[in-house]
C-alpha cells in the first residue's frame, strides 16, 4: 500500500511538471513566433541581401530570394530592414505574422547628410557650400588616383591628369591661392582623420566624398583650408548577417592619340626635295617607328576587391582586401598596390558609448621610367632610318651627335624604382552625456615609408652620362651629368609620421522652435618628416648588381665622385596645436545662422607670427518653409544663403624656412690660391613671416521644382589671398643672403558656379537621371609688393631652353594678369621668301632676333569654363551611364610642336608630317611666340558603362550578380595639334606642354559584381 501511494504520488508529480511545460509553452508561443514576409522597393521590386534586425536583441538575418523573410519576434517588437542606398525602416509588430515591408531609396534632396569639419549636418541646414559625390557616382575605370574619380564631378575642381600610372592629379579648387608650387591642393580628410593620404583607399571603400569649396565651410581646419576640404568618408558595417561581395575587372589599354612624325620614306623624299640627305651614320636602312618601341600596343590592368561586412545592432565591423595592377603605357612603366581595410565599431552603455577602430594598409611597387620626359621627346625625334638595335644585339647609338639618345636603350638600360608603405590607424571614442551633450575623441597614427632605387648600367654610364633632364614647368631643363663609370646606383629610405589627438565637446539641444548645435575642441599634431638617408656608388663589376648592393661598387677609385649622401632633404619635427569652435542656429527650419573660430598654432612660421585665427560666419533663409511659399506651383524647394570665412595656407614649410642659416659659399682665398672653405649666409632670418589667409565671400541659392524631378543650385563666390608667400632677391648690403622670404602679395579669385540634376523619366521599367554642373572662375594677381620694403618687379617665368631658344621664357606673373598668362613673341606670319616674321614692340614686322621687350600679354592658360554631364538609365536590368566633362576657353603653349618644327635639321633628327611644306631656309619657323599657343579646348566622353544585374535570387547563396563593360576616354573633340588638350593645370605655370606629357591612353574594361549572404 505504501509503494502504490509512493508511486502515485511520483506520478502526480510528473503530470504536474508536464502540465506546466505545456503552459509554458502556450505562453510562450503567444509571446513569439514566427514573422516572415517579403521586403520590395517603391517598384514593388524585391530587395535581396537587406539586413533584418530585430531592434534590441542579438536577432539577424537577411532577405532572400523575392525579398522573404522570416524571423522570430513578438508583439511590440520593432523589426529594422536596412540596405546600401536605401533608408533604414522600421516596423512594429502587431498580431500579425505576415508583412509586406516598402523600402524607399536614400533621398538625394536637401534632407541628405552631408559630413562637415568635426561634425556631420542635414543639406537643408548648411550655410555654406558644400558638394557631395556618392561612392557609385565616381569616375571608374583602371583609375589609381582618387583626384581622377572626381574629373568633372564637382563644378569649381579644375583636375588634370596625364596617362602616368604614378603620377597624381593636379587639383585645383576655385582657382589658385597660391603662388607657391606645390601648395596649391586641397586638403583631404578620411573618416575625420586630417592630412591622410588619399592613395591609401581603394575607390571600392568609398562611400562619399563632400566637398567644401568655401571658407565658412573649412575655416574650422584653419591654416591648411585655403586650397578647399576633401572630406572623404569609407563604407561602414551594417547591423545584419554577414555580407561577402567581389568586385573586379580586367583592362585594355592602348594609346588614345599620337604624333604624325614622318616615316623613313616620307623623311628621305622631304630631304631629297631639298637637296639634302641622311649621314651614313644616320641612314641605316631602318623604318623604326620610335613611339612603336617606348610604348606598349596594349597595357593591361586588373582590380580585385573582396569585402565583408555585417555585425549586430551592438557590434558591426567591415574588411577589406584590394589588388590593383596598371602597366604604363610606357614600356617598363607599372603600378601595383596592395590596400587592406579593417574596422568595427562597439556600442555600450546602452548605447551611450561607441568605440570604433579603423585600420588601412597600402603596399605600392611602382616602376618609374627614368628620366621619362627625355625618353619621350626623344621618342619623336629619334630618325625612323635607325635600329634600336645593331646586327650584334646590341643598341644602336649615333654618338656623334649631342643630346641623341636611343630611347629604347634608356629605358632598358635604366631603372627606377618607389616602394611605398602607408598605415594608417584610428580609435575614435563618442560618449552621449546628458542634456544634449556629447563627447568625441579621435586619436589617429600614419606612418609612410618609401624606399627608393634607381640605377643606370655601364651603356648609361658611358652613352648618355650627359643627359637633358626634362622637368616640369616652370623648372628650367639642364644637362645631368652622370660621374662614374661602369653603373651609378642610389638607394634612400625615408619615413614620415604623422601623430593626431583630437578631442571635441558637441551640445545638440532643441528649446521650442529653436535649435542649436555647438562645437568647441582642441587639436593636436606632431609630424615627423624625412627620417632616413640616401647613399650613391658606381664602379660596379656587372650591371646585374642594380641598386641592390651598393657595397659591391668602389666609388672611391674614380676621380671626383662623392657619395651622395642627399643634403637637400633635412629631417623636419612639425608641431601644432589648434583650438575651435562652431555654432549652428536654427530657428523653425527657416532661418540658420553658423558661425566659427580656430586659432592655430605652429613652429614653422616667424617668432613673432606663431599663431593665427580664422574667422566664419554664414547665414541662410529657407524660403520654401515660409507660409506664402506654399502655393509656389512648380517650385518646391527654394534655399537662400550667404557666408563669408578666411582659412589659411601652411603647405610646403619647414621649421626652418624662418631661420637664419649659415653654410658653405666658396673658399677663401690667400696668396692667390684657395685654403679653406667659405662660410655664410645662405638663408635669411625673418621672424614676422605669417600664414597666407584666404578670405571668401559666397552666395548661393538651391531650389528643386516638379517635386524634387529637377533641382539644382548657383553659388557666386569672391575669394582673395592675402599674403603670399615669395622668395626674391634682396641686396646683400642690407641683408646677409642674397634672398628673402616675406609676405608680399596677394591675388583674387571671381566665380559661379551652377549644378542642375533631373529625373526626366521614371517608370518601372525605365528612368533616366541626368546631372549638368558648369563653372567659371577669373583669376587675377593683386600686387606682388604689398611690403613697402620691396619692390618686386614683374616675373618671367618657364624657359624651356629649347636649341637656339636659351633664355627665352613663355609666362610672366604680373598684376592685373591671371597665373598662366602667356608673354612671348606675337607670330606676323612669313614674309615672300617663306621666313617666319614677328611684331617688334613697336608693331613693326622683324625676322632678326627679337629680344624680351618685343614680348606681348596674348592670353592665359586657365579655362573660362568647366562643364561635366552625366547620364544614367535603367531599362529592366540594363543599365547605362554615360559621362561628358569639358574645358572652354583654354590656351596651352605647344612647346613640344615648336621644337619639332625645324625642317632646316631634318638630316640629324625627325620631324612631323606637317612641317613637310615648310622651308628649310626659314631659320625662325620653331621660335616660341603665338605660332604655338594654341586653343586647347575640349569635349570629352570620359566615360560610358553599361552592365546588366542579373534577377535577384537566380544563385542561392548570391544576392546579386552584374556584369558590365566600361570604356575611358572614347573620343575627344579639340582643336589642339598636340597628343592631347590636359594639360597641367597645377602650379605656376598651368597650360605648357613641354616635351612632358605622359600619353593617355583609350581603356575598354570588363567587369564583374557579384555579393553573397
């Protein structure tokens, strides 16, 4: 009886325990369960891939197939749905269990965000002007630098950009501040770090660029604001399963254009016809055709970019892995780089506290062509009736000749090598406190290591060890003499750190109708500039040793050769330390009002001009929230706003530019014969020498009609730079050094600006979106004397220094004239016996030789206009874009044609097939004057791409796969007679094609997408 009661009770037990499970349960059950559904677009058009996140949980998973769904929550629970492009949604589950959820795609009106100097802020509420490029709407193509994706993107950004796989863009922003070469760029800022170098991103890794074109915009980073703010901003994880996607293409590139040089044929006939012929040593039977040789007939290119991203609503990261390769189109020209990318970002505290690290790694391996701008000019004059090799295999070289050159040999039998190492690292802590406030630290570490080896063999050595070195304008062009024999090899190392802490208090706080943002932050930067050393040797046992092994070499058994150990490079320590601050006023969306302040504080500048303070203040009116804008009709959108800020130029110093500096002079003399070096000043004191400031005045209107189908914006600008920076001559009787300097100048810039961007169709199987954008700048040189101290004459700039041309020069920079004005001699045609005359100063026809002051003001370099048009279709899963950008009003002076233009030389080297009608007896046909300036306008289709995205969920385990083709630079229509119309544009002397243009090059690419759940 006991046992039954024993048992009985066990088993009462048990039915209870099984009964509370099946309540459990039941309970459960009604408080989750399972929610599916299908995520489409406004199109009604799937979304595959999106990330679906139950809001508060660890819950996520991603659309598949159709845009379906299905994950567990309860009633209550709020489901996140977010995907590249698209605005993030949000749905609260209700009792039921089956959802249809319409996504909308990112807005690209004023609502958008757009990242300013320590802070981010909707386009409805700027004052200033700011210009945003999506990561999608970049140039593409086999592209290696970033000035490039931007060509024709961004009215008032003048880039150019030859073929040179090495070589960066010139950019330009609102015309010149500067008159200082090499200060002319803007400065770019990735994910807030400043100064970062851009070549560290792949283009896949961007996400946006904005542009701050005005002072208000970039005063808040001071005294390296007056080139204009890049602020570039990387692809971020997303809450959501993880997201694998390729990226990828393969590229063929060939020569868009070349010079029409004669062949042997064509140079014998025009020789014969004037009674003249070939040397022996010259006429060896060949037919060479010398671009042929230097340039490769086809240049590949390849871009591999793998990527992962994803994470929880805590916790997201995103990584990176890039491949690019691009030979030059020059023979033994390359580019090849290695980009990593990592970065996650951490919420805690209830999400209060985020944490975020961002690591970038690039590897670069560039071949460079060594002294490139002789191998191309002599590519052209080389005689088609020559070998690049003899019988024997070996190059053939006229060494009678001076300045003659096999440039096939020089690039074979020279070599010249970069290696690059860039890291850069990020932690940035924002911490949300109450009553608005939040806190920012950002601390950030770059370091860029270069190694550098060049060597040029034994055939160098001895064939072209005095060889014409080509630089870039305004640089004048001089004989290298190569000392040493059998190989001279040089190898140097250097590094640059570059160490930032930033730290910045934001308050965000709304009282009724009033909204204010404020900013105020310190700023602190350490850069360590030059930290290596170079070293040089010859006397090599075999030309196999290159740059390798220096130690090989015995430099000391050939007579007055010295180891270079690289003087001209000094190591530099750069310390600056910044305070700002910034207030944002808004008052019921209407009226907005923005002002801010840095002082900046550096070592480079005089004792007693340490700090500077730029100044901003801007103000708008959004007239379209106004009560009697409401029935506008047409007009939807309309935005007034106005500013004014000075930012400064610190580009180009070093802690030492201010000081006085003793050195070597000559030697000193006694009895008639030297003793002992002389020691002097080589460089003058000047402790009041300042940052040059930029001062710029914008208006601007944007307005959208038809219910944001066409909106668009006009900005006027006034900018003017005041003190500039230059070196000039100065007696030696009131100062140690022959040279000083000072701030002396200053120059204005005028200009508009206009974007129109429309959606003229939109249905659901076809739309078309178009963008126009144009923009005109007037640049003038002020004065170059604003120091009563000084009288600075007008300078005559670039000397090309072509044979019988010495000292001739092509620019000058003068007051009242824009940089890149054209002073030269003005070509009055030929006379009867076929001479080519010239207008005297006194307007008289000459053909004796001219002198400076027969030189006359005939045009600038600059364009007068900028346009770019872009167009994008869709037609089911077709896509097509197609990109147009143009340069009106240009001048560039030919100066490669004007030395190719000498028939009277054509038995020693070549020339083109235009000059076969010229006389020989015209002794002045190649004299630089307006002969050769010429329009160098242009249109071109730059860019045109068309893929085809296959249905979504046609590959399980494949969100998306698109397949397309790009063609670069299709066609270009210009009056120039040269190889092509991009000519620099950068530095002092914009618009000179001298023997220095790298060719472009025509690119057919084929790629592939495709991303993975």
């Amino acid at each position: 009886m006991r046992f039954k009661c024993t048992r009985l009770k066990y088993s009462g037990i048990f039915m209870l325990l099984l009964l509370l499970g099946q309540v459990f349960n039941v309970a459960n059950a009604q408080t989750e369960r399972k929610i599916t559904g299908n995520l489409v677009d406004d199109a009604k058009l799937p979304i595959v891939g999106a990330s679906v996140t139950v809001k508060g949980t660890t819950k996520v998973t991603s659309t598949g197939a159709g845009g379906s769904f299905s994950i567990t929550a309860k009633t209550g629970d709020k489901i996140l749905f977010s995907f590249l492009g698209y605005q993030t949604k949000e749905l609260t589950v209700t009792n039921a269990s089956t959802y249809q959820v319409i996504i909308s795609e990112a807005s690209s009106s004023l609502t958008d965000v757009v990242v300013v100097g320590y802070g981010k802020s909707s386009r409805k509420t700027l004052t200033s002007s700011i210009s945003t490029v999506k990561g999608d709407d970049l140039n593409r193509g086999a592209i290696s630098d970033v000035g490039q994706m931007l060509q024709g993107k961004v009215p008032g950004l003048n880039i150019t950009r030859n073929g040179d796989p090495n070589q960066n863009a010139a950019i330009i922003m609102r015309g010149a501040s500067t008159l200082r070469d090499g200060a002319q760029s803007p400065l770019f800022v990735i994910d807030g770090v400043v100064g970062a170098d851009i070549s560290i991103l792949a283009p896949d890794d961007i996400a946006t660029i904005d542009v701050l074109k005005d002072a208000a915009a970039a005063a808040i980073y001071g005294n390296r604001a007056a080139n204009g703010v890049i602020m570039v901003t990387t692809k971020r994880g997303v809450a959501g399963a993880a997201q694998i996607a390729y990226t990828g293409y393969f590229g063929i590139e060939n020569v868009s254009n070349r010079y029409d040089m004669m062949d042997a044929d064509q140079l014998k006939a025009f020789l014969a016809k004037n009674n003249s012929a070939l040397t022996p040593a010259n006429d060896k039977g060949a037919n060479t055709n010398w671009q042929d040789e230097v340039q490769r007939s086809n240049a590949l290119s390849y871009n591999h970019n793998v990527s992962l991203s994803g994470g929880t609503e805590k916790t997201t990261y995103n990584a990176s892995l890039n491949y690019f390769k691009q030979n030059g189109i020059i023979k033994t020209s390359d580019l090849n780089r290695f980009i990593g990318r990592i970065g996650i970002e951490q919420k805690a505290l209830n999400d209060k506290l985020k944490i975020g690290l961002n690591i970038s790694n690039s590897v670069t391996n560039a071949n460079l062509v060594p002294y490139r701008n002789t191998v191309l000019a002599q590519m052209l004059t080389y005689l088609p009736t020559s070998p690049v090799k003899n019988p024997d295999g070996s190059y053939f070289d006229n060494l009678i000749q001076t300045s003659y050159y096999n440039p096939v040999s020089m690039l074979e039998n020279g070599t010249e090598n970069l290696k690059n190492k860039n890291i850069l690292g990020n932690l940035t802590v924002n911490l949300k406190l109450p009553f608005g406030f939040s806190y920012d630290v950002s601390a950030s570490y770059q370091n860029s290591q270069n190694v550098y080896g060049a060597f040029y063999n034994s055939i160098y050595t001895s064939r072209y060890n005095n060889v014409r070195n080509t630089p870039e304008p305004p640089a004048t062009p001089t004989f290298v003499n190569l000392v040493g024999k059998d190989g001279v090899a040089v190898r140097n190392a250097y590094q640059n750190t570059n160490k930032i802490i930033e730290t910045y208090l934001t308050w965000n706080k709304k009282f009724g109708d009033h909204d204010i943002n404020a900013v105020v932050g310190y700023s602190y930067q350490q850069s360590l500039n030059n930290d290596g050393f170079q070293a040089t040797s010859t006397n090599f046992p075999i030309n196999q040793v290159s740059y390798n092994n220096l130690s090989l070499g015995n430099p000391y058994a050939v007579p007055d050769f010295r180891v270079d150990f690289n003087p001209g490079v000094t190591y530099q320590e750069i310390l600056m330390i910044s305070d700002f601050a910034r207030v944002n006023y808004n008052y019921k969306n209407k009226y907005l009002i923005q002002g801010s302040i840095r002082k900046d504080g550096s070592n480079v500048f005089g004792a007693n001009e340490k700090w500077g303070y730029f100044p901003s203040v801007g103000a708008a009116w959004n007239i379209d929230q106004e009560s009697f804008f409401k029935n506008t009709g047409v007009l939807k959108t309309l935005k007034l706003r106005g500013s004014y800020g000075i930012a400064g130029n610190s580009l180009g110093f070093a802690p030492l530019t201010t000081k006085l500096i003793y050195g070597q002079v000559g030697q000193f003399y006694y009895n008639g014969s030297p003793r002992e070096g002389a020691y002097g000043a080589i460089q003058n004191e000047n402790p009041d020498l300042r940052w040059e400031k930029t001062a710029t005045t914008n208006i601007g209107l944007d307005f959208g009609l038809f219910n944001g189908r066409l909106s668009g914006s006009v900005d006027v600008y006034d900018k003017k730079t005041t003190d500039l920076i230059l070196t000039f001559g100065v007696d030696n009787n009131l100062f140690p050094a022959g040279s000083y300097t000072a701030n002396v100048g200053s120059l204005s810039n005028k200009g508009i600006e206009v974007v129109l961007n429309g959606t003229p169709i939109t249905t659901n199987n076809f739309s078309w979106t178009t963008g126009f954008n144009l923009a005109h700048n007037q640049n003038k040189i002020i004065t170059l004397s604003d120091d009563p101290r000084f009288n600075i004459e007008d300078r005559l700039t670039v000397s090309p220094d072509g044979a019988g041309q010495s000292g001739l020069t092509l620019q000058i920079l003068k007051p009242g004239q824009p940089i890149g004005t054209f002073f030269t001699f003005k070509y009055a045609g030929k006379d009867a016996n076929g001479v080519s005359q010239y207008y005297d100063a006194n307007g008289n026809l000459t053909k004796t030789p001219l002198t400076k002051t027969d030189y006359y003001i005939l045009g600038n370099a600059q364009p007068k206009a900028l346009l770019g048009w872009s167009n994008n279709l869709r037609y089911k899963n077709f896509d097509l874009s197609i990109f147009m950008r143009a340069a009106l009003g240009v001048k560039i002076m030919n100066v490669t044609r004007a030395d190719l233009f000498r028939p009277s030389t054509a038995q020693f080297t070549n020339i083109p097939v235009e000059v076969e009608n010229e006389s020989v007896s015209d002794f002045n046909s190649y004299k630089y004057s307006s002969r050769f300036l010429e329009n160098g306008s242009y249109l071109r289709l730059d860019n045109a791409t068309l893929g085809y995205t296959f249905k979504k969920g046609l590959i399980p385990g494949v969100n998306s796969i698109r397949l397309y083709t790009t063609a670069n630079n299709l066609f270009v229509i210009t009056g120039y007679k040269g190889i092509d119309p991009e000519i620099n544009q950068g530095g002092t002397a914009p618009g000179v094609d001298t023997n220095n243009f790298y060719p472009k090059t025509r690119t057919f690419l084929f790629g592939l997408n495709v991303s993975f759940n």
